[in-house]
C-alpha cells in the first residue's frame, strides 16, 4: 500500500511560485489553469473563486480559452482560492490501471498529481483497492469513484496593507479527473479505443447454435488489454467463449448485453503477442428461436482498449468480427393463418424440437424412414418442448394429428444433425 505523497496544499499537490511587486493599483491576483500543471493543456470555463474568511469579500471568474484568470480590487487579507467545473471528468482507461500496477510494484514513481489521481477511494493511500476501482469498478461497470471527479489546487493568499497603490500576485493552478492517471483528458474528446470491423457473415437460423471469432488486425505486443463485447440478449444467448490468452477467460465479467474481458500483466509475466489474424476470443451464441430475418453485429463499449508495456494506449488497431445473418427457416411449417396454427422449430433438430400450436387438442406423431413410430406426444403447451436427442440423424415424418376425430391438420418433413 502506498500513501500518498505530502499535500503541498489544501486539495492538491503542486508548489505555487508567487510574483510580488508594487504598482498603484487595487490588489490583483491573476493566473492560469493547467491540467496535471502542464502549460500545453490550459483549462477553460473553469470558475475560479476567492473569499475571506467571514466572507466579508468574494468574488468570482471564469477562465479563458488559455486557462487565464484575474480578479481585481482586493483588499488586505487572507484569502482562499478554490476552483471547480460543470465539465465532463473523463480520460479514464486501462493504462491508468496498469501504472497504479507498476506504482504498487514499486516499477514506476508517480508525480503529484498522478499520486492524487490515482488514489479514486480517497482513503489517502494509493492501493489494490484503486486498482481494482479502476480496472473493474469503472472500467467494466462504470461505477464512480469515491473521490470528487475534479480536483484543484486550493491556495491561500495573503495581501498586506500598504500605504501607496497595491500588489499584484500571479500563480499557476493544476487539476486532475480522478482516475486519470496518465493525464490523457481532453475537453469533448470521443472515444479512442479499440473497435470492431465486419470481415464475414455466418449465416444461422433461428434456434442455431455458431462460434463467432474475434480476430487481431494486426500483430501487437501489449501489456494489457480491456474488451468489452456488447450484443443483443433478446436476439443471442452467450452459451460459452475460448479467449487468448487463456487466463484471460477467468477474468471476464457477464452482464445482460455485454462480456467484459480483461487481462494485464505484471512483473512476473511475459508481454502479450497478439498474431495478425489469430483469434482473440471466441463466442459461441445460440440465436433465439422466435427470431426474425435480420443481421446480427456485435460492437464494443468505449472503454475497450489495448495498452503497451510503457502503459501507452495502443490506438488504431480495431478488432476483426464475424456478423450473423439470421435466415428465415424455410423448412420451418406453418399452415393456416387461424387459430390453428402450427410451427415447428429448428428444423433440422439436433437435440430438441419446438411444437408451436393454438389448439391444445392435439398430438404429433413421428415416424423414421421404414414407418416406424419413433415419438407419439400430446401437444399440452402452446410452445411444446420434445427431446429428439436420442433420434438418429436422418428425415423422420410427422404428422400433427386432432385427438377428437383423429383427423390429420397438418403433415411434414424432419430433419435431425448431429
């Protein structure tokens, strides 16, 4: 566990360098905003406030497109300097789990503001539970963090009486999103991960079962790796999945519509090679059995992403995906378009067959190819549930049969795979 280094001020760590002079006007306080204190990312729209301790003084600004503030006619005093924003927090990825990884291995020192970023449980220290917050908590199931999402610079400045004219003060103030250690927030920046690119249609009909491949574009060496699989669960039923590496399947979280798999390194491991066309993961899905004609696509969520052993987002390296195109079963029966209707499905059947019916005075019988009777069942159900597990596979005959006058409603052909 490590703790966090020294606040150097009330809400942050950076140290202020003031400039006093005397000029004969009102005491000013000027300055700019600097995301992680770098002067390349100035911070605008940030609303900058100061006040007195009884509040006898106030006063509020807004900074420019340079992050630059200034507020004017202050009198003697000891004020306090706060800063806040409506902006979007953001820049959180998988990098940023992977440098809290190599900090708490004692691979990688963090400045201040990586340090106060890194600590989104605000208990102080930075540990395995901001890891975890991160790579799992935000990453995955976008929960927030404990900490604010913004954090400032808080100053205190100290004007002293003078006979003639006034001081004028100028100072840098930094901010961090909480979370984002590498520093990588952009004001309305789009998501830059990963992302997925159609290369094959699978065809499938309804009530099928497909492996489904997600394969490297292209060759890369990471140190980590963050793919989050969104899907439709009215339309697919996720019945397993292989991934690459191995290890990476023990760590995959299931939701209702998404998969999240996720895998990292660390000092006791080798690096990741991702082949050029080898499958990443493999899904088996079974599509619903009332699904109509349609394409079926997968995408990914936005925090997906690859990162390198320097803990750089791999960017521009998109996933490869099969697509399904659910057919309409032709050999799929129905007759009549009246309350006597019939389905049966999937037809072939591999392990179960699906008898649809709106008259419950019914039975279906089955028969091989010699003529033998090979199933005789009551329709008792609406969608009637029968186990052809154990039929050979071949054509079989059926035959939908009215249990009152042993009339024949509707007739047809089977088809059992294996």
């Amino acid at each position: 566990m490590k703790k966090l280094y020294t606040l150097l001020t009330s809400s942050l760590l950076v140290a202020i360098t003031f400039l006093s002079l005397s000029v004969s006007a009102q005491n000013t306080f000027y300055g700019n905003i600097f995301y992680h204190g770098d002067p390349t990312q100035p911070i605008p729209g940030i609303t900058v406030s100061m006040s007195n301790p009884d509040f006898s003084f106030t006063a509020e600004v807004i900074t420019d497109q340079d992050g630059f503030f200034t507020i004017n006619n202050i009198p003697a005093g000891t004020f306090t300097v706060t800063a806040e924003t409506t902006l979007s927090a953001g820049g959180i990825d998988l990098a940023d789990a992977y440098l809290v990884m190599l900090h708490l291995f004692n691979l990688l020192s963090l400045d201040d503001y990586q340090a106060a970023a890194a600590d989104v449980n605000a208990n102080g220290f930075i540990d395995w539970g901001d890891y975890w917050d991160i790579l799992i908590g935000w990453i995955m199931y976008s929960n927030p963090f404990q900490n604010d999402e913004w954090l400032f610079d808080t100053q205190e400045i100290t004007f002293q009486p003078v006979k003639d004219g006034g001081t004028t003060i100028g100072s840098e103030l930094g901010a961090t999103c909480t979370g984002d250690i590498n520093g990588t927030w952009i004001p309305d920046e789009k998501s830059s991960g990963t992302y997925l690119l159609n290369n094959e249609t699978v065809t499938i009909f309804p009530g099928e079962t497909r492996d489904i491949t997600f394969t490297a574009s292209n060759t890369l060496t990471v140190a980590g790796l963050y793919i989050g699989i969104q899907y439709n669960p009215a339309v697919l039923t996720i019945q397993g999945y292989e991934t690459t590496p191995e290890a990476m399947e023990y760590n995959t979280i299931e939701t209702p519509g998404l998969l999240g798999f996720h895998w990292m390194t660390n000092p006791q491991m080798e690096l990741l090679t991702l082949k050029k066309n080898d499958p990443v993961i493999t899904l088996t899905v079974t599509v619903a059995e009332n699904a109509t004609p349609q394409t079926i696509t997968f995408t990914l969520d936005e925090e997906s992403n690859y990162i390198s052993a320097s803990g750089k987002t791999l960017k521009s390296n998109p996933l490869f995906a099969q697509s399904l195109e659910v057919l309409k079963n032709e050999n799929t029966t129905t007759i009549n378009e009246t309350s006597d209707r019939v389905s049966l499905y999937p037809n072939p059947a591999s392990e179960y067959l699906i008898v649809g019916t709106h008259n419950l005075n019914q039975k279906i019988v089955i028969h091989d190819m010699t003529g033998k009777t090979v199933c005789d069942a009551s329709l008792t159900t609406l969608q009637t549930r029968l186990n052809v597990s154990s039929f050979k596979p071949g054509y079989y005959f059926y035959q939908i049969i009215n249990k009152d006058d042993g009339t024949i409603d509707h007739s047809g052909k089977l088809a059992v795979t294996r």
